[in-house]
C-alpha cells in the first residue's frame, strides 16, 4: 500500500528525474500507480473512501431492536447479559463467538444513542485558595514494626495550586486524628490557604436531617484557623481529585522508596515517621516554585494551637470502669463514683479529678474493646477471690504468658484455692514488682517446681540473683557413648 510519504517523494523525483518510471522506482512504487498520482495531484490519505458498508451480514439485525428496547430501559445491561439472554430464547441460533460482534453494537449504541455521560470540568487553581486533606489506609504497602503488622492510616494534605503535601500517622477516622493532621500541616506549612476540602467525614459534616452544616468542633477548629469550610456532595470523590490522585502517588512513592530500601521492617514507630519525612520532603522538593508563589499569599498562623481532643465529663461505674467512644476502660478503685474529666487524644486519653491529671491510658483503635489495668482494682479483688473465674474481662489479669501458666497450675494442682492463691501472687506482682514475681514464675516453671504464692513471694523478697533467661545449662556430653557404639558397629559387621 502507498503511503502519503512515498507519493510526496514521488512529486519531487518527477522534477528531477528524466522518467517516470525511475522516479517510480526511487519512490519504491509500480510506475503504474505512479502514473495514477501524477494524474491524480493528491495524496493516498485523500483520496481513500471511507469504510461505511459491512463486510458480512448483521447476524442480529432482526434482533436488534428487541435488544435496544431493553437497553433504553437499563442502560446499564452488558452485552454478554443481553448476549447469553439472547441464547436462552433463541436456541442454537447464536454461537458464542459472536458475543464480540453484539458487544460492537452495543458500545456503537452507547456513543450514538446512550444516555449522556458524566462530564468532568478541569479547574483553574489559584495560589493560596484550596487546599484537601483525607484519610487513606496504608495497609497496602506491608509496613512492619519490630516484624508486627503496623495497621495505620496517613491523614494526607494537600495544596492543590503546587501539589504541596505532608501526612500525618494516625489510626482512625477520628476528630482528633483530622484535628491533629491538619494543624500539623498548617504549621508545617507556615501559613494558611483560604479554603479547606474535605470528603463527607462524620468527624467533620453533619448528618443530612441537622440544619448545621458542620459539626460544632470542626467548625471551631475552622473558625480558630479562619479557614472556609467545603465539602464534597455525596459519592462524589472527584471533587477532591488532588488528594485522591496524590494518595494512589504516594502510596507508590512509599511501595518504592521500601524497595529500595530494602526491608518494610522498622526498629520503631519514629524510625518509619521519619523515613515517611523524608519521602515527603523529596516529592516536594520540585514544587518549590509554585509552592513560594502560594507562600506569599498565605495568611498569618494564629498565635497558638488549638487543643487536639475531645472532653468528657464521666462518672466512674461500681465496677471502677468508665466507658469512652464504645470502648471500656479501669480507672482507681478510688474513683468509683467520682465524677471525672476525660481528655481524649488522638493516642491516649487523660483523666483529670481535682483540677489535676492523675492517669494517662493509651487509647483503644477500634470500638467494642476494653483495657483492664490490675493494679486498678486488685485491693478488692484480693477480697472477692469468688468473683474472679466469672469476671467478664478475667483476660485483662493476666500481665504475662506465664502469669496465665502459674493459673492454669494452680487451677489443675489445687482448684478450690486456685484463684485466691493466683491473686495473692497479682497481689503481690502490684504492690513488689510485675517484672520481679513474672521471673519468679519463670524460674519456678523451668525448675518445674511448685508454684504457690509462699513460694514466690520468697523468691521475690530473697537478694539471691535468678538466672537469666539467656543463661543456659547444658551438660557435658559423655564421648564414651560413641566409643560404645562403634564397638556395636564392629560386633555386627562379623
């Protein structure tokens, strides 16, 4: 076939040359259809006839219309749908290789004839004006903290004029964890942009029936950074298309950067922060132009942070417990009945009696948990030793592996005074030493000796050193063994 290229060729070597028929040849064409050309004056790409009949008959022309009639009902139908609906009712008439000819004139239908599709609306983004945030599960990438699975999300901020963006490690889609994230950023940044977007986060936008838009906390944290509050229309994730763009970038940058690395694994939490740091420090470092063109228009960060949690004024239960977000938490026995102020962080929360902070207990992911702390309510327990095989959260009593083998002894050696013995030696882990009475047991389990809380208790109170637990015994191996064996070796061989 003749291209546009080779007849162009042709033109100019007809000038030249003193035939036609070396002009043809040079132009790599029979001198016939040079003639053709010459006569012509126009390209192949001109004078080529379009392609508007079929080549073999429409198998599903009388069809068809049966097809489109269901089409304009759903449009939403797939052509391999219609196609086996097609074979059902008509049997033997279509074999299966005509699926792609029916999928043909349904995608042709679609384009002619179809509901119109979604139109997406490039934006003008202007220094200083917008910037998104949202959360995105980083579970993807494998990150492990000392070889555990560290299941987490990255609060991510973006600014949509540069690209500008920064994280922050959190664990849930919380208030706190939004508040937190976003004041890092600001600060980080330096100053802040008129406009901030995010997605429909139940932290931060009011349910459809409450006549306020916001929440009255997001709202308060927007109204201390002055920033316009916006958010996306339901289902509707393109209307923070940077961040959702940066988070699929992102999460590859990371993928690839612990490649390169070589391991996913970190010796700690700070240790991978900071290798996060670093990531963005190196995605940002070719957006400084456009970045210092929106740093001139950013306004002033106010005086001071905003106080990242939320308070709640709790009363404790009987059971010396209070319940925060769905999850259960122990407090001093002291404080049964004591109304108490509860500070919740993104990571822990505070307890406060008295106009003073009096305990600080990580906080619970997740909802329907509960953080049992023994020295909360050991005192009584000691007392009620009845109540402790029933107790819903008995779990939460056993600070070790081997505190829960010294039970399960106690449990199968005296059963009557198993638990009254078993809390004695908990009795005596909070008021002595946890780590003190959990070598004990160890000693004691690896000696297989008995375990009692008398026994303990003396190991714990006596100053003699317990063996480490590196320190092993392992005796001499006796080399006569072996002599007795070849001499069995030769015994059999005669």
């Amino acid at each position: 076939m003749v291209t546009d290229k080779q007849v162009r060729r042709l033109m100019t070597l007809i000038e030249n040359e003193k035939t036609l028929a070396t002009a043809a040849a040079k132009a790599g064409m029979d001198e016939k259809t040079a003639r053709k050309y010459r006569r012509l004056k126009r390209l192949p790409s001109e004078v080529k006839v379009e392609h508007t009949w079929r080549t073999r008959e429409d198998p599903f022309a009388e069809v068809w219309e049966e097809v489109k009639e269901k089409l304009e009902i759903n449009p939403g139908l797939e052509a391999k749908t219609l196609f086996e609906d097609l074979q059902r009712r008509y049997p033997g008439r279509f074999a299966d290789g005509q699926l792609r000819t029916l999928q043909r004139r349904v995608k042709a239908w679609r384009a002619l004839e179809g509901p119109p599709k979604e139109v997406f609306f490039p934006q003008v983004h202007k220094p200083g004006q917008l910037c998104q945030s949202d959360f995105t599960y980083m579970k993807s990438v494998g990150v492990t903290i000392q070889g555990q699975p560290f299941d987490h999300l990255v609060y991510h901020f973006v600014l949509t004029y540069s690209n500008w963006e920064t994280g922050t490690i959190c664990f849930s889609e919380s208030f706190e964890c939004l508040s937190e994230g976003l004041q890092n950023a600001l600060w980080e940044l330096g100053g802040m942009p008129r406009i901030h977007r995010t997605d429909r986060l139940t932290a931060a936008v009011q349910k459809p029936d409450r006549p306020e838009e916001f929440t009255r906390r997001y709202t308060a944290l927007l109204h201390h950074y002055g920033l316009e509050g916006d958010k996306t229309q339901a289902a509707s994730p393109h209307e923070i298309g940077d961040v959702e763009q940066r988070h699929y970038r992102f999460k590859k940058a990371v993928d690839q950067a612990l490649m390169l690395r070589g391991s996913r694994d970190f010796a700690s939490r700070d240790e991978y922060a900071g290798f996060l740091g670093k990531l963005f420090a190196q995605l940002n470092s070719g957006r400084k132009e456009r970045l210092a063109e929106e740093l001139k228009v950013l306004r002033r960060l106010p005086q001071r942070r905003l106080e990242s949690c939320k308070r709640l004024h709790l009363r404790v239960g009987p059971s010396s417990t209070i319940r925060v977000n769905h999850n259960v938490y122990s407090v001093d026995s002291r404080l049964v009945g004591e109304l108490v102020e509860v500070r919740l962080y993104v990571e822990h929360l505070e307890l406060w009696y008295a106009q003073r902070c009096v305990e600080t207990i990580p906080r619970l992911r997740g909802e329907g948990k509960h953080r049992i702390q023994y020295r909360h309510i050991i005192d009584w327990l000691v007392r009620k030793p009845g109540a402790f095989e029933n107790y819903r959260y008995r779990q939460d009593l056993f600070p070790t592996h081997r505190f829960r083998m010294a039970y399960d002894y106690l449990k199968q050696s005296q059963t009557a005074r198993a638990a009254k013995q078993y809390l004695s030696i908990l009795h005596l882990a909070a008021r002595e030493s946890e780590i003190a009475v959990d070598d004990a047991l160890r000693t004691l389990i690896d000696q297989e000796a008995l375990i009692s809380f008398e026994s303990v208790e003396a190991m714990v109170r006596s100053e003699e050193q317990m063996p480490s637990v590196t320190e092993l015994a392992i005796p001499k191996v006796d080399l006569a063994a072996y002599d007795a064996l070849l001499d069995l070796r030769e015994v059999a061989i005669c």
